[in-house]
C-alpha cells in the first residue's frame, strides 16, 4: 500500500470529527499539528528518490471527492447538528484545515495537461473560493518566482502579516491582468467563469444551508486560503534569483525554493514540500519529485513551519541565518546558470 494514501487524512479526520463530535471536533487540529510534526521530527526524512507507481495519481482525483463529501457534512452539522456556537467554530476551523490540504491537491491537478485534471483543479479550489489561484500560480508564480514581481515571494525580514495583504492581493491583480493579457473580456476569460462558477456556489449554500450556513463556508475558506498563503510564504522566503539583465533573470534552479524531505508531511501533501524540485521542474508530477541534498532545507516539516511562521520574532531568528547561508550559495552557483529562455518559459506556462 502506498504511505500517499495518507492525503486522505484531513477530509477522512474532518469526517470523523463531525460524526463524533464533542472533543473529536479537536481531531483535525491535533493531527495536523500535533501529531504529523511529530512524526515528521521522530522518523527518519525520506531522500529516496525512486519513482513511485504512476497509478498513485489517481489518487488525487478521489481526494476532490473525499474532500467535498465531508465539507458537505461538516457545513450540515453546523446547521442542523444542534452545535452551540463554540464547537461550531471548531468544526469551521477544521473544516478550514482539510480546506488547505485540498488547495495541495488541487495544486497537484492544476499541474497536469488536460481540461479534466484542470476542471477538478478548479472545482476543488471553489470550495475555498480561491479557482484563481490556477490562473497566478501555474502562469504567474512559476514565472516570477524568485523576483521582485512576484506577489507570492516573501522577502527576507518581512513577516507573515505584512505578507498576507500583498500576496492575497497581488496574486488576484496578477490573475486578472494574465487573462486580460489572453482573451480580455471574452467568454474564454477564466477568471470570469471562475467568478460566475463560485457566484453559484455560494448562492446555492446560501439557498440551501442559510444565512449560518453561508458563514460557515465562508469561514472555512477564509481559513484555508490563509493557510495556503503561509504555506506561499514558508515556500520562497528571502529566496531571490538574480537579475541577469534588465527584465530578465537567471533560470529557476532548486536552490530558489526551499526543501523539506520530512517523511509524513510530504505523504500527506504529495511531496509538496519537495518544493525545490518542483519548481525547477514544474511539469514534474509528485510521485517523480526529487530530494536535494545540496538546496535550502526547512528544519522542520510544513506543519510546524506554519506555527512558526505565527510567530515572527522567532521565524526570523530561525530562517534569517539560513537565508544568508543559502544566498552565498546561489550567488556562487548563479555565475555557472544562464537565464531562463522564452521556451521555458513557454513550457512553465503550459504546465
């Protein structure tokens, strides 16, 4: 049995939580960041770089269904389960948390060519309100990563909470001037079916759960998306590729992302966090990704990095001295990368 399967731990804790109830409403919080980052410290890092079977992608596609049939419950036991208000918004965070595990998932999908694995994509990120992130992440992100100009790149000294508002909102901009670029304001425009799809979507909640209802999913996504975006800046921090010519920068390497190899998250998260090899190779799917030895490593697996993230004072104490460590290195190794050529560029693209 492949250890992937355990991406179906957050929608399967979040279904378990509800039907419990009671304490059990804690089970999402206390698995993901109780839990896995124990596991995560206590068990050996996984370096093997073998490739996994192919038909362990499939996987993925039976995560949008896990996930939306326990959203689904969870948002009908907030109205209809007889919760006071308290264990209420325990559920609403813990539906915020299988919230962030399904944006991975979805980020896996968005990657893949063909309209079925970008329609899931899509839909899957509808249920946290945020389909746009298919738009700036593949075509913006992926470019821009490493640079000045993207949103999603925190830079060395800037907290969390200062980059929150710039990157929620950076990344919007930057989906709207992409498809602008593209089709304008013609149907083909993603950004306008995404807009009217989830217009739907929270119209239908509202119709069918009520006005708590409606709060309730718009609680969890909140929660989610807020997730995501640490998740963005835990990724890319004070990670800067250098600019070569004016415009044009120096070809995305792995050094540019930083890596973690911590075995349980990556199970979950299908290998997200071997960000470096990802974004060097971006078509790359997860059961072929790669550990590096010799690029920026986390100390600690995504979910204790997103606690520390929390708390500025001592993520900077943590990462600044590695930041600086691991800039000397891609200054030394940027005299030996060209750029990236308009064709790879191209191909990030298409990704």
């Amino acid at each position: 049995m492949t250890p992937f399967f355990l991406a179906f731990v957050p929608p399967l804790t979040l279904f378990a939580a509800t039907a419990l109830g009671g304490p059990a409403l804690f089970l999402p919080a206390i698995v993901l960041f109780g839990v896995v980052p124990l596991l995560d410290q206590v068990l050996p890092q996984n370096r093997d770089n073998t490739a996994v079977a192919g038909w362990v992608r499939s996987l993925a596609n039976l995560c949008v269904l896990a996930h939306i049939a326990a959203v689904a419950f969870a948002l009908y036991t907030v109205v209809h389960g007889g919760l006071s208000p308290a264990p209420a918004g325990v559920l609403v965070l813990g539906t915020g948390f299988a919230g962030a595990a399904a944006i991975n998932v979805a980020h896996d999908l968005m990657h893949r060519p063909g309209r079925v694995p970008q329609a899931l994509a899509a839909v899957l990120l509808s249920t946290v309100l945020y389909a746009h992130f298919c738009v700036e992440h593949v075509q913006g992100h992926h470019k821009r990563v490493g640079t000045l100009a993207d949103p999603a790149t925190s830079r060395l000294g800037e907290s969390l909470f200062r980059f929150l508002p710039r990157s929620l909102s950076g990344g919007l901009r930057s989906a709207w001037a992409i498809e602008w670029a593209r089709v304008g304001l013609a149907t083909d425009n993603r950004m306008i079916r995404y807009g009217l799809g989830q217009a739907v979507l929270v119209a239908g909640i509202g119709l069918g759960l009520g006005p708590l209802g409606l709060a309730a999913f718009v609680g969890q996504a909140v929660v989610a998306v807020l997730m995501l975006e640490t998740i963005n800046y835990i990724e890319h921090y004070g990670l800067i590729r250098a600019e070569v010519a004016p415009g044009r920068f120096e070809r995305v390497r792995p050094e540019h992302s930083w890596n973690s190899s911590h075995r349980v998250s990556n199970w979950m998260l299908l290998n997200l966090a071997r960000h470096s090899d990802h974004h060097a190779f971006p078509a790359r799917p997860f059961t072929e990704l790669r550990h590096h030895d010799d690029v920026p490593q986390l100390p600690c697996g995504y979910s204790a990095m997103l606690l520390l993230a929390t708390i500025p004072p001592l993520w900077f104490r943590v990462m600044d001295p590695r930041v600086r460590t691991a800039s000397k290195a891609i200054a030394t190794g940027e005299r030996e990368h060209g750029e990236n050529t308009d064709a790879e560029l191209t191909a990030v693209g298409r990704a």
